[in-house]
C-alpha cells in the first residue's frame, strides 16, 4: 500500500495488541517505524522483533501521552531518528471497566488524560511538524465502537471515545488546508493478550455480532494503513469502523 520511497510512522502504544500489529503492518510495507509506548521496555522489545523479521528501520521511544513534554521528547526522537514524521497513529489508550456510582475520581482521570488529552498532545506536536514542512501528512486516531453506543461499566471509556471522534472531525476541519487527512479507525471487540474482558462478556458480544467472531488486532493494522496509504486523497475528518457489522445492529434469527 506504500509508496516505494519508504516513510517515517509514529505508532502510539506500540508495545503491544493493536498497536503492535499496527506498527508490524507498517514496517511490513518497507516504511521506517517508531514504536512509542509507555513500557520502554516493550517499545524496545517490539522494536527490536519488527527489524528483525522485515529489515524495516524500526526504534523504541518511551512516552507518556499524558505529559507534554514527554511528547516532545518522542516526537525529537522520531525527527533525529527519521527526519521527518510522514504518519502518526494515536493508538496509545486504556480501557478500565466501573459503575459510574462505583468509579473513582481518579480513574475518570486517567481514561480523559490517556485516550483524550493524549490524543491532543501527541497530535498538536505532530501536526506542528508537520505543517512546518509543508508535505502534507497523514494522522489516524484509534477510537471505538463505544463512540456510538453506550456500554455498562465504560462511561469513561465512552465518552474518551465519543471525544476523539469530534477530536478527529475538527482537527481534519484545520490541518486540510496543509494537506493533511486526519482521520479515525473505530474497532470493535478486538482480540488482545492480557485484556481483562470475561468469558460470558465474550460470548454476549460475539453471538449478537453479525460475523459471529472477534475481531484481530491486523485487521485493524489494515484499515489504518488504507487511510494512512498516501493514494488515499480525498477522505479525510471520517471513521472507519471496524466491528463486523456491529454498529450495523444485533444479528438475531428471523422469527416465523
């Protein structure tokens, strides 16, 4: 889907499930890749695997999205790495699960620093860059199926989403004068190791779903790189949903 001249990507969260195959679908595709994630540790792990199995540039940089100048720092790393930064995928997110009435001030706190401010910061470092070079550029945000339709124990989570899809619509509003798309990939019930979704949870969700299944982290990995790909001109301020036909609506039997 790239072109052959190979380009810079920063992947947010990279460390591991969705974003991790983000960042290996990328590098797959012959482009340079910077895997961000909190664990710098996992990002360097990650790193380390992706070059070695295809030859693509590809270097670990810790970053807390929560943190300006954090961001900063990941977003000099990439530029002495790479030079420029081509795309930037604002995967990085959590997730965490609590009745309004049970739910901690601070987790509240933490799933809009994570999932919304990070989304901003990371994307205003960014696009500064990017508008300075006047190439253009790609940036895609991971939201949800939860933007659209309310879960029990992620009002949190919800509304994170809900954010980064306004977020998405506004930034495509200003950055498409540079010649930047900003656009955003919404999964649905997606397959990861280490999530903390129960068995009967599981089961609810994939038997209403109309593909019976769950989805996989690359076929995520793949919508992003369709919006990011640069033959990709005219879609812009959009979201793809990736969910099986799930926002679609429940898949039931026909009565009779």
């Amino acid at each position: 889907m790239a072109g052959t001249i190979p380009r810079s990507i920063v992947v947010t969260g990279a460390g591991h499930g969705i974003g991790k195959a983000i960042a290996e679908a990328f590098a797959a595709d012959g482009d340079a890749v910077v895997v961000a994630d909190l664990d710098s540790n996992r990002a360097e792990t990650v790193a380390k695997a992706i070059h070695h199995e295809t030859g693509s540039a590809a270097i670990p940089a810790q970053v807390d999205v929560r943190d300006a100048a954090s961001v900063e720092a990941m977003v000099e790393t990439a530029l002495s790495a790479f030079g420029v930064i081509d795309v930037l995928v604002n995967n990085a997110g959590i997730y965490p699960s609590a009745l309004v009435v049970d739910m901690a001030e601070a987790e509240w706190d933490a799933v809009m620093d994570t999932n919304v401010k990070g989304t901003f910061l990371v994307s205003r470092a960014v696009a500064r860059h990017m508008i300075a070079r006047g190439a253009g550029g790609r940036i895609v945000n991971l939201t949800s199926g939860s933007a659209e339709r309310g879960r029990v124990g992620a009002a949190h989570y919800c509304a994170s989403k809900a954010a980064v899809k306004l977020f998405t619509q506004v930034l495509a509003l200003e950055l498409a004068p540079h010649g930047i798309a900003v656009n955003a990939v919404g999964p649905g019930l997606i397959e990861v190791p280490g999530w903390a979704h129960s068995d009967a949870y599981i089961a609810a969700m994939t038997a209403a779903n109309p593909m019976r299944r769950m989805g996989q982290p690359d076929e995520i990995a793949r919508a992003v790189l369709y919006l990011a790909d640069p033959a990709t001109t005219y879609v812009t301020g959009t979201t793809l949903y990736v969910d099986g036909g799930g926002l679609a609506g429940r898949s039931v039997p026909i009565s009779g």
